[in-house]
C-alpha cells in the first residue's frame, strides 16, 4: 500500500461542495486528515494522507483536480536547503512523524519527505533556517497557490 | 615526571611531525586503540589525538579595525548591516559580538522572536566574503572631525580582523528539560511542557576538554583549529570552573572547563563559523573549535580515550529551577544514552536531541588530523595551562 501526503486547496467557489469523501467511496482510498483549516467563504486547506494503491491515488488526485480542487503533493513543498544544514539534530526531537532523524552511527540528520505532515515545528526551530515552507497554514498565504 | 612508562615533550611530537613520522588519531579512534593496545602501547604509538566540536557558543565576536577613513573619525557608534558593534575603543576599532542582535529587530515582541538576523550573521558574511555596510557616527574632535562615515566592506577591506572568543568549548553541558505546563524557547531549544524533550549540547566523545579533563596540555599559546582556520588559547574561558563534581574517571558531570580563543578571521571558513537564530531567545553564532591533544604520557592516551559511555551529563529543569537561578542535577544521563535518541527519566521514555552537530565535530576532528599528518600543522606548547585541579 502506498501513502502520499498532499495539500489540497479549495477556493471559495467549491469549498461547501462535498467532494473529500468520494476518495472513500469511488477509488478505496484511506485519508487521514493531518490538518484542516477553513476561512469561511475564503479559502479551505486541508492536509490529508492518502493511502491505498498507487494507481488509485493517482486516479483520486486526478478526480479532485477535475473538481477545482487544488492539489499540491507535500513532499514537492516542503524541502530543506542541504547547504545550511548543519546536522546538528536540533529538529529531531521536535519533528511529530520522524521524518527528521538522525542516522547512527554517522549522526547526520536524515529528512524523510513523505513523512512529513509541515507542521511547521523544523522551521522554528532550525537555528540555520535551512527548514523551507514548512507551514502550509499561514493565514497570509492565501492565494500563493494562484501565483505559482 | 618519573612516574610514566612514556614520556614525551611537544617538541619531540613536533619534530615527528616535521619529518612526517607522527602518528594522528582522532578522539573517536583513540577510543578503539586504547582498548586494542593498552594505554601504555596507545602511548607509545600515538602522539597526537585530535578532537572537535561545532556547537551554538554565544560568547564569541570579531574584533574589527575597520581602517581609517578620510578625514578621520573616532567612532563611538559602529553598525554591520544594521547590527551594532561595541565602539568604546579607539578611532576606528569595534567589537562585534555574535548575540547582537540588529537595531530594528522586533526582538521577542512577537513571541517567539525570530531573530534572523545578527552578529553571528554578520561573521559568517564577512567570512564568506560578503560586503557588509558600514555605518559609523561620531561626535568630532579636532584631529578627528568626520562625524559620519558609510562604506561597503568585505572583510578583505578590514586591516584587521580576529575572531576573539572570550568563552568557548564548554567542558560538558547541561541536558535541558521543561518540567513546567508551558513550551519554552531557550538556549538549549525548544522544550515542550511536561518534560516531553530533553536537548544536550556537546559533541561528548569528540569534545576537547572531555578529552583532557584537567587541563595538563591546553591554555595560553596552545594551536587550535579555529572556524576552519589556525586560531589560539588564549587562556580559561570566563565562567571556567575546574570545581565542578567529577566520576571517577575524572570527567567532569557539567559544565566546567571553558577556553578563550583567537584567531584571524581571514584564514576562516563559513563552513565553521555560522550565523545561528534561535526561537525566542536570540541570535549566536556556531563555532568551530578543535584541539590537538599531545600523548605525553600513557595517562594522556586514557584520558583521550573517554566515550560516551563515560560521560556524565547533568539533567536540569529549564522550566522554573535554571531561569530562578537554580540549576541542580534531577539526575545524571550519559553521552551514549543521550545519542540513542531516547532516555528514562523519571520512570518515562523522553526524546532527546542534540544542538551541536557530532557530524561536523568529526569533520574538525579529521581535518586537524590531516593537517598534522601532512606537516601543516604544529603543536603549540601551552606558556600557562588552564587553572585546573588535581585528579
């Protein structure tokens, strides 16, 4: 079974249209739903993990995009920048889902994309700031999807 | 010095070197070698054990001479980028140091501040060849009239520039936890309530004075790596402290031993000096140090081969008892428990994190070695070691 986080967006024009739950129905997908946040009549941004084959991931991307649905895949958000990087482990006992760990018996910080869920928790506390667009919740971040 | 089997001199480890006959482990090998051979035969085949360590180290800044401008000024108040620099010396000299932080920052009135920006930032421009501003301001005098003088600088552009550290390579280190109902942003990092993390900050095994836990061949005239270039001891660090509560290998279980160092900022690298911003309390800078620790004598070759095993860490509260001015051990956790990842405190699994990365320490710890092996690279013998106790 494969797994993918993604970050799905949805405009004023769709936001009360029920559209989430036909991944369960139509394509046996699992979500999980990591974070949610909605600014009524605004914007709605949800971060869900989906599980279930790959194709029918696929498939249930392709469905929420044909329905307006913005759909951004976490792990192509979310990136650390190698260069400022120290290693030094400070984001691994903050980091929820073990995406930051450290290697043994190298200790070098290893960063797990698909786990991530951009909590947001590495970018505040990365000493070097080598954490990148680890918050997909800010309420100032309306419409950087539209200006991509 | 009757008493050891071996006996060396720094002058006999830097003819070695000279003629290319040393022979060079880092801390993390000597612990292996130690093992294998006894430290009477580590002693007599191992002359130099090279150690590291990269962490946060507040206490450190450039001294600058930023040259004199026409017509003259004597500055009393000096900016880089926007970051004041100490202007209570001479015309044209400033102090810069690392947790300064700029004049506009917002500071922690948004809590946590972010503090993105300071004289830790400032050095690792410089360093890595940036152009600063410059903004000084004077009150005139006859034979210094400028009240105001700009310019762009890189550090090519400064007659003189050193890194001057007045506490750095803390000894050992507090592992810090949050004992109250709120997170809390320190020093040490983050600390969720609750004790739910606790964050240590040496790099242990590899650590310079863990490796010479009373000082016998470190202080004032000892080469170091410094930032990834030559620097100095320049004598104890402030705070230095060889009293501290020791186990029975003589480590010490907290922070004790501190250095003072020095060194040409132009012969550094970004790579070691770096800017650090930490979440609500400040700005620093990340400091490259190692230091080269001659085996003198078969006791040198046990001392250096400490590991994590060995070393004691203090677990203090950063929650009520250290910010009170408290700071009394809840308990004792070693290196090698701390590096898991995970420790039992208190009957409860807590993560752990460090905030000095082991990975670059290494790093130092292996090019120090490279650049004695290859002969660039003498030992300095100390004029006046560290003040230190007896074991």
């Amino acid at each position: 079974m494969a797994s993918k986080n993604v970050l799905l967006i949805f405009k004023s024009n769709i936001m009360y249209k029920p559209v989430i739950y036909r991944l369960a129905r139509d394509f046996d997908l699992i979500f999980n739903i990591l974070e949610a946040k909605i600014l009524p009549r605004r914007e709605g941004r949800i971060l869900l993990e989906l599980r279930g084959s790959e194709d029918l991931i696929e498939k249930g991307i392709k469905f929420l995009k044909q329905n307006e649905v913005l759909v951004e895949l976490l792990s192509d958000k979310v990136w650390r920048e190698e260069d400022k990087c120290v290693h030094c482990g400070a984001c691994t006992g903050l980091c929820p889902t073990g995406a930051l760990t450290i290697t043994q018996p190298e200790m070098r910080v290893s960063f797990d994309v698909e786990k991530c869920v951009a909590c947001g928790m590495c970018g505040l506390v990365c000493p070097f700031g080598a954490m990148k667009d680890v918050t997909l919740f800010d309420p100032f971040a309306e419409g950087r999807s539209d200006s991509k | 010095m009757g008493e050891f089997k071996i006996n060396k001199t720094f002058a006999e480890i830097n003819k070695k070197i000279k003629d290319g006959s040393v022979v060079v482990l880092t801390a993390e090998e000597m612990i292996g070698a130690t093992k294998e051979l006894g430290p009477v035969e580590a002693a007599r085949k191992v002359d130099v054990v090279t150690t590291g360590t990269f962490g946060i180290m507040c206490s450190s800044g450039a001294f600058l001479n930023f040259g004199h401008a026409k017509p003259r000024i004597k500055a009393n108040r000096v900016y880089l980028n926007g970051v004041e620099a100490y202007a209570g010396l001479a015309a044209v000299d400033c102090y810069l140091g690392a947790a300064q932080t700029r004049e506009d920052d917002p500071l922690n009135k948004v809590f946590p501040g972010r503090f993105r920006y300071g004289g830790g930032h400032v050095i690792e421009d410089l360093v890595a060849g940036k152009e600063v501003k410059l903004e000084a301001f004077a009150y005139g005098t006859d034979c210094y009239p400028n009240r105001q003088h700009e310019a762009d600088m890189a550090l090519k552009d400064f007659p003189d520039a050193w890194l001057l550290n007045p506490r750095n390579g803390y000894q050992n280190y507090n592992c810090a936890v949050n004992l109250s109902k709120k997170t809390i942003y320190t020093y040490m990092g983050i600390l969720r309530p609750d004790c739910t993390n606790a964050n240590y900050s040496t790099s242990g095994q590899l650590s310079p004075l863990l490796n010479d836990p009373f000082y016998r061949t470190i202080g004032l005239g000892t080469r170091i790596f410094l930032g990834g270039g030559v620097g100095y001891v320049i004598g104890n660090g402030t705070q230095h402290n060889p009293n501290v509560k020791r186990s029975e290998n003589g480590v010490v279980m907290g922070g004790a031993g501190t250095i003072a160092v020095k060194g040409d900022l132009k012969n550094m690298s970004p790579k070691y000096l770096r800017g650090a911003s930490l979440a609500g309390y400040g700005c620093s800078l990340n400091v490259g140090i190692g230091v080269p620790i001659p085996i003198l004598n078969e006791e040198m070759a046990i001392f250096t081969s400490v590991s994590d095993e060995d070393i004691h860490a203090p677990i203090v509260d950063y929650g009520f008892d250290y910010p009170e001015g408290g700071g009394s051990p809840l308990g004792y956790v070693t290196y090698a428990q701390l590096k898991t990842g995970e420790i039992t405190f208190d009957g409860r699994k807590i993560t752990t994190a460090p905030l000095s990365s082991y990975a670059i320490a290494l790093e130092i710890a292996n090019s120090l070695k490279d650049w004695i092996t290859t002969g660039r690279f003498f030992l300095g013998e100390p004029q006046e070691i560290l003040p230190t106790v007896s074991y």
